[in-house]
C-alpha cells in the first residue's frame, strides 16, 4: 500500500488517528517532506502520511503537535504552495475551428495521418468536468471519461492507495448520465467550468445539432481529479482572499501520482494537463511539484503539459541589481555598496498580500522597508529560518518577514514578506548587502492576479521572469498564448527564461480569442489544453502506432520543438515564444524533410 492510517499499523485503542478526518481537518498541518519518516520518531504512533512514488511524502500533523506556527519544524519547502486557476474570459458565437488550424491539429485530425488522439488518456488537474454534455460521449453515446477522482466528495471510496475523496469509474459515469438524475450516481460536479472547458478543448467532440464543437484530441479517454479547496490555515498564511479557488501543491502531487496511474507502456499513453499556476517559488524549477512531475514526465509514455500562466503584464515582478564590489587598490578593503529601492504601489482596501525576494549566489542581501505613512524599519540581519513580525506605530499593518539564509532546493537566500492590511500608497523595500557582492541579481514576486483583492504591482517591474510555476520545470512541456488571427503573443501570457536563465517556455500555442463550449475565451490555460491534445496526437503516431513506442515528453518536445513556425526576424529560443508557435503539421513536414 501506498498510503498508510497512520505510523503503525490501525487499531482500536492506540491512540492512531482517523486519517481520512485527519487529513480533512482545518486543525490538521499539511507538509511535504523528502526525508525518511525516521524523522518523526518522537511523534509515534500519532501522525497520518502519503508517500508519493517514494520520492515525497506528505506528513498530515495535528496542529497541537506543532509549534505556534504552521511552519514548526519544516523549512519553506515543506509548506504546500498554493495555485490557482489561470483565469479565463467568455464570450458567446458559434464554432470556430482557427486555433486547431493555426497549431495545425485539425490537418493533423485529416487524412493520412488521422490522428485524433485514440488509445491516449490526457488527465485534466483541475476543477472537474459536466461528464453529462454529449461533447465527452462517443458515437455511441458513452463516456469517454475513464474515472473521476473527487477531492471534495468524502462519502464515496477513495481511489485504491489514496486516502480522501470519491473516485466514480467510467461505469458509474455511464449509468448515471443513462439515469433521469445523473448526480444521484456521480454527485460529481464543476460549479467553475475552467476543468470543462479545457477538457472540451483537448479532447471534446460532438458532430451534430447545434452543439458542434471539435476538440483537438477527440478520440481521447479523459481521467479527471476534481481538486478540494485549500485549507483555511494556509489561505491565511499566504492572504488569499475568501472565496477565491486556491489548491494544495500536496493535492496536486497526489493527483499527479493518480493520473500517472492510468499510463501503460507500450500500449496507453498519458498525457497531464496543468492549466494552474503561482509566483511563489525560486522561479528556477525547484518546487516539490516541479520536481515531481519532472519524474513523471521522463517515464515512458507519459507526457507533462503546463500553462505558462497570464502575469506578464501584471506587473506583479522585479529583477533587481546591486553594482558588483570594487576593490579599494592597495588597500584590501572594498568600496561601499549602494542600496537598491524598490517600489510597491498598493491600491485601497487590500486585505494584504505575500511578497518573495531571492537573491543569487554567493551574495547575501539584508531589506528594510518604508511605509506610505513614512514609517521605516531598517536593514538588519534576520537569523536563517527567523520570523520576526512588525506592528507599525501610526499605520494598522502587521508586517512578518521570514528568513532563509539557505533555501534547501534551489541554495539560494530567500525573504518572505507578509503585509496584512497594508496601508494605500507607495510602499518602498531597501535591498542592500552588507558584504561584497559578486552577483547583484535579486528577483521579488508578488501573488497571481487571482490571489489579491486590490491593485498591488511594482512600480518599476520587469515582464520577464513571469511564466508562474511548475512552468520552470525542466522535462515538462511550457506553453505561453499567442492570438491566432493576427499572430501577436497575448500581452497577458507569463515570459521566460527561468531566473537561472535555463530556456523556458517551449512553444506558445493559440490562447486569445478561442472558441470553447462557453464561447470565446482567453487564457495561457487554454493554450495548454491545445497543446495536450496535441501531444496526444503525437503519442498516437508514436506508441500507439509503434513508430517510437518508448516516447515521453523529452522526445514528443524535441518533435514539436523541430516543426515549430518561427518568424524570421525574431531570435530563438525567445523569452515569449520559446521555439516558436505549436505547429503539429509542421512537425511531420520536419520529419519527412520537406
């Protein structure tokens, strides 16, 4: 078994805990660790864990047997990040099929390669789908959905190994869309639509009436997990508002480890599709979740589609640059380093907001901040794995900084502000270094649009660095949008490279103005869906058709990397189109040599 009640085995009497209430529970810690559960000797029989693939394991702590804060014992890392949804905007018209031309899919659909995704399954992270519209049944009127793993349904069982939510098998999915009450039989529902339609999207089809639509996969299976809304602690921790969608790293972990469930060497490729994204994190790939589906993705026939995200005219990051230290001649000492000020507009009535600030090897940085009110706290050193909090004397906010002198994934130093209630107006952040630089690069990220309740953006930002993550992630494929009319890359769409300058994005497939089952949409998201259906395609032609039965995403990138179209006069690899626009025909043209 993969996943276990507790540190022993369960027992009446012992004091083991309930892990399916446990890992539910608002007074139940969520971490994920890499180090062995040897770790948790001194707390017995009395914890929950998960272990994913037997690289990660995620440790459910009641919040008693922690410290006064959720971080405890556990370093940045082990604090699930949270992700939201890459918004997407509707309109209303009838079919259209240009993004499936402008990538082309839909000559790819066509005769002689026919390729339509049979035989792939392409799982859809997200927040579920309407398995009752016809445009996921077949010409049979079947489901194409081969399972759906509910995260928010706790009456039902739970997939074999996974300890909370409901999972429904294409045979439940069957009778209950042949029932007069579907949702007696699969309560499972998507009140968002965002899972809906990039489902639609990839792997959609219906023919017929005035519902016709054509996805880019339409042969496809689909496997969907519903995510369960993050917890009440870390919502606060990080100052998402109420009300908006916000999703555990942990839970997206394990809903990876389902999905990659479904895959069959040689016989049934897996296609994920990732349509989510944060700023948090070293923007280098380091992330548990990166890491992760980094793993997953190098396996045989599975493949990792992530959106590039739409902050990149959010102005929500900065790259900032102290000049390097210059050697007083003659007398071993150095000259002193000047400050680096960095500015916050933040707009009324916001509730409060996170703020990360990474620095670069081997420098060392110390930040002091003002406050509109003109109230200053001055640099000072903060002890690696500090948390020091500030209630400012004329102003109602509350300022907690954290420290990380060495962020155990990436080794970099890292500075994590929280501001609740920050006052309106310009907020300026002091980067100085109290030693010789040799760098002088640092980058500072604030929350997704989605995660803040009033305008908050530097004022002097850098569009660059913004793909939001697990887009840095190595072996996954990275998309960003472009407007398939006119062939401009939406301004909206995250742009790379990594902060490491590792090359990030890929490809940047259509993603503005597209026609889904709620009418014109916009949206990195839907670019990613087009993409998974597009590397189904291509997992058709190369395991189910045995030209490259061993294929996964390294090599299925490489192949879209080759037949990308690129534009003359722009340089690549390049920050916003990676290797160019998503061009699946043009893919066998490079592969026949025409």
């Amino acid at each position: 078994m993969d996943a276990f009640f507790s540190a022993r085995s369960a027992g009446a009497g012992n004091g083991v805990p309930n892990c399916r209430e446990e890992i539910l529970s608002e007074n139940t810690y969520d971490y994920i660790t890499d180090f062995p559960l040897s770790g948790f000797s001194d707390l017995g029989d009395s914890f929950c864990y998960t272990d994913i693939d037997g690289l990660y394991y995620v440790i459910y702590l009641d919040a008693s047997q922690t410290a006064d804060s959720p971080v405890g014992r556990f370093q940045y890392q082990s604090i699930p990040k949270l992700y939201g949804l890459m918004q997407i905007m509707g309109g209303n018209d009838t079919f259209n099929p240009d993004a499936l031309i402008a990538s082309g899919i839909l000559q790819a659909q066509r005769q002689p390669l026919r390729l339509t995704g049979r035989g792939c399954v392409i799982c859809f992270i997200d927040t579920g789908i309407d398995y009752t519209m016809d445009v996921f049944r077949d010409a049979d009127g079947n489901s194409r959905v081969l399972a759906i793993w509910d995260q928010t349904i706790q009456d039902g069982t739970p997939p074999e190994g996974f300890l909370y939510g409901s999972e429904y098998t294409r045979e439940d999915i069957n009778r209950a869309i042949r029932s007069e009450d579907p949702y007696q039989i699969v309560p499972s529902r998507d009140e968002i639509g965002h899972g809906s339609t990039l489902a639609a999207l990839a792997a959609g089809s219906a023919t017929t009436g005035t519902n016709r639509f054509l996805g880019a996969a339409p042969d496809a299976d689909i496997v969907v997990v519903k995510l369960k809304e993050c917890k009440d602690y870390l919502r606060q921790l990080n100052l998402v508002p109420r009300g908006v969608p916000a999703y555990q790293e942990n839970d997206i972990m394990l809903a990876v480890k389902y999905a990659d469930s479904f895959a069959e060497v040689l016989s049934r490729p897996v296609i994920i599709c990732l349509a989510l994204g944060t700023n948090m994190g070293d923007h280098a790939g380091n992330s548990a979740l990166s890491r992760y589906i980094d793993a997953v993705a190098v396996r045989r026939s599975r493949a990792v589609v992530v959106c590039g995200g739409n902050e990149g005219n959010a102005a929500h990051h900065y790259r900032g640059r102290l000049p390097q230290t210059e050697t007083v001649q003659g007398t071993g000492t150095t000259a002193g380093i000047p400050d680096n000020n960095v500015e916050i507009r933040v707009g009324e009535n916001c509730s409060g907001f996170a703020l990360e600030c990474w620095s670069s090897l081997p420098d060392t940085l110390q930040i002091g901040l003002r406050s509109p009110g003109g109230e200053t706290i001055p640099p000072q050193r903060v002890g690696s794995g500090q948390s020091i909090s500030y209630r400012l004397v004329y102003e109602s906010t509350m300022i907690t900084l954290d420290s990380t002198l060495v962020e155990p994934a990436s080794g970099e130093q890292l500075f994590r502000f929280r501001l609740q209630d920050p006052t309106p107006g310009i907020w300026s952040f002091q980067i100085i270094s109290p030693g010789d630089v040799y760098n002088g690069t640092f980058d500072m990220w604030l929350p997704i649009t989605e995660f803040l309740d009033a305008e908050v953006y530097f004022l002097r930002p850098d569009p660059y660095i913004t793909l939001t993550e697990p887009g840095m992630a190595q072996d996954v494929i990275t998309v960003t949008s472009y407007n398939p009319a006119n062939l401009s890359f939406s301004i909206d769409s995250g742009r790379g490279f990594s902060r490491t300058g590792a090359i990030r994005p890929d490809l940047a497939a259509p993603g503005e103005n597209i026609y889904t089952i709620q009418g014109y949409q916009s949206g990195s998201s839907l670019a990613a869906a087009l993409a998974a259906g597009a590397v189904a395609q291509l997992f058709q032609w190369a395991v189910i058709q045995w030209r490259s039965p061993f294929a996964e995403s390294r090599e299925l990138k490489s192949y879209l990397i080759r037949g990308a179209e690129r534009t003359s006069y722009l340089a690549y690899p390049n920050r916003e189109w990676g290797y160019g626009r998503l061009d699946v025909a043009g893919t066998f043209e490079a592969l026949t040599g025409v």
